[in-house]
C-alpha cells in the first residue's frame, strides 16, 4: 500500500505522527502541482491521498483519473475542494480530522496589531540601521468591523473587547437578534460596515455568493485610514479594487494571509514592493491554521484515520 502526504511545504508532516504503524510506503511531496496531466502522473501509483486543506484540490477531473486511490484523508473536518460526489461515485472514501479552534482568531489579532502599530516599517528600519519612522494607533477606542459572526468572528468579537474596541459586525444573513444575543452592533451593510470601522476583519466561508464579496463599493467606503484584515479566502476580497483603495489612501491598510492562488506567484499584483515599503500591505503566507499544536492533531488523527480504514471501520467520514 502507498500512500502519498501532499503539500507538506515546511518538511515537518513526517515527524509530526507515527507513520510507521500504518505498514505501508509513505512518500511525503512538498511543492503544489497546478498542471492537472503533472499531478495525475504524480498521484497515480497511490492508494491513500493525505490532503492539507485545500491546498490541492482533488476535483472529478482528476479523480476519475487515479483509478488506484481507494482513500482521501483531509486535514480539517470539510474540504470543500474535494469533490465528494465524485470520490463516492469512485469508490473513494473520504474521511477528515478535528481542528483547533482558535487558531486563526489569534493570527487575525496578530495581524491587526501589526498594522495598528506600523510593525513592519518600524522592523525594517532598525534591520537598515535606523530608528523610529511614524507613531502606531492603541486599539483601545477604536470599532473593529466583523465581516462574518459564525465561530471564528465570535473568538475576534471576544479578542477586541479585550483590548478595548467597539464591535460591529455584518453578513448577508446576519440578524439583529444574534448580534443582540452576541452584544455586537448591527450594520444594515457591508459598505456601511467600512465607513464606521476602524479595523476590518473578514471570517466567511467562501462559496458562489460570497466570491468577491468585498469590491469596489465595500472598498471606496473604508475610512481613510482603514485597516482590513482576511485570513478566510482570498476571493473574498477583489484584488484590483483592494489596491486602489490602498493608494488612493496613504492611511489605509491591509493584511492578507490568503489568496486567490497559493502560493502566491512571483509577479503578482500584490507584491507591489511600494505599498509593502510603506507598511500598507502585509502579506503572510497563509498562516492561519499552521501551528505546532494544530498540525500535530491534523497528522496524528490522519494516521489514526488510514488505521482505522485499514481495519474495515472508517472514522470522521465525509460526504456530500
């Protein structure tokens, strides 16, 4: 039996669990293929896909080509860039992992407080051998704009009270009597959302309805010295319209730790060395579940998942 761990990009998935237990040949791959035909030749001598997020999608084009794959384990408890339908149409089980919980909330605060207090600029002047450059803003009085109140904007909801904000929050389906049961304000919009906070932070699932989500008219209606945080999806936010705003404002901030493709490629439009210089962009690679603690839990449950696979009673399946 083979069994293939993708994606594995820090070199850290073989001494994060006891793969020797499962008795099978493991091949850990740590680039990400993006040409379909490349990735077919790479994954198809292999019964056992182990997937870090969605990383490498696995759609019904590629599946139909691994005649050999009979198992997908996911890090996570849904990857919505599987395609379930097709994995079950193929006989493929699919089974997942638990996750930690508080894990992005905590990089989205981290990110927040960078760019409130001009972390980066200030990190790179004394790196060039300078001093201080500008003055950073305390978080205490300010309202943080929660776009998106399921689990993870409730944990920023909790984070920014802590340090003294305000909190208000929208999304297509919120209502005010959950953001009275939360003690958060409600916004009638998402622009409206924009012009009264200080710091936006995005926490929404990425689907059809919400691709692009935040554009042009979101965008125009930051304060002239916004900030705006996504550590969700990258589509959510246009990116065109996302630098626009960045320099028609000098004041305006923005950290990313997502994208609309991963890894971010060499000359893409968002590593424009001007808007990082000056600290109004801060981009992260995609940090927002890559912890010790949380990837430690994703491999150890992963093995336990092949294990219990290989003994005819799979855990934490999913379907569609």
């Amino acid at each position: 039996m083979r069994i293939a761990v993708l994606d594995d990009y820090a070199k850290v998935a073989a001494g994060l669990a006891d793969w020797g237990t499962l008795g099978a040949e493991v091949t850990f791959f740590h680039d990400t293929l993006k040409d379909e035909s490349a990735l077919v030749a790479r994954l198809a001598p292999f019964d056992i896909l182990c997937v870090m997020r969605e990383r490498t999608p696995l759609p019904a084009s590629l599946l139909r080509q691994l005649p050999q794959l009979r198992l997908i384990v996911t890090s996570g408890p849904r990857n919505l860039s599987i395609d379930l339908d097709a994995a079950a149409a193929a006989g493929i089980t699919v089974c997942g992992t638990q996750s930690r919980k508080t894990t992005t909330s905590e990089l989205a605060m981290l990110l927040l407080l960078a760019l409130a207090r001009n972390l980066m600029p200030e990190s790179q002047s004394i790196a060039a051998g300078g001093w201080q450059v500008g003055l950073g803003r305390d978080l205490h009085g300010l309202t943080l704009g929660l776009v998106g109140l399921g689990n993870i904007g409730q944990q920023m909801a909790a984070l920014g009270r802590a340090f003294g904000m305000r909190i208000c929050a929208w999304s297509p389906n919120l209502t005010p009597a959950r953001c009275a049961e939360l003690g958060v304000a409600p916004c009638p919009s998402l622009p409206a959302l924009m012009a009264q906070s200080d710091a936006v932070s995005v926490h929404m699932v990425l689907s059809d309805r919400t691709e692009g989500l935040i554009g042009p008219e979101a965008l125009a209606s930051m304060k002239p010295d916004g900030m705006l945080i996504n550590t969700s999806r990258g589509p959510l936010v246009q990116t065109g319209p996302l630098l626009s705003a960045l320099r028609a404002e000098p004041g305006r901030r923005a950290a990313l730790d997502v994208f609309d493709e991963e890894p971010l490629p060499a000359d893409h439009a968002l590593r424009d060395a001007d808007l990082i210089g000056r600290g109004q962009l801060l981009l992260t690679p995609h940090l927002g579940y890559v912890t010790q603690a949380t990837w430690a839990l994703f491999y150890s449950q992963t093995v336990e998942a092949i294990a219990a696979w290989q003994a005819g009673n799979p855990i934490r399946q999913l379907t569609a």
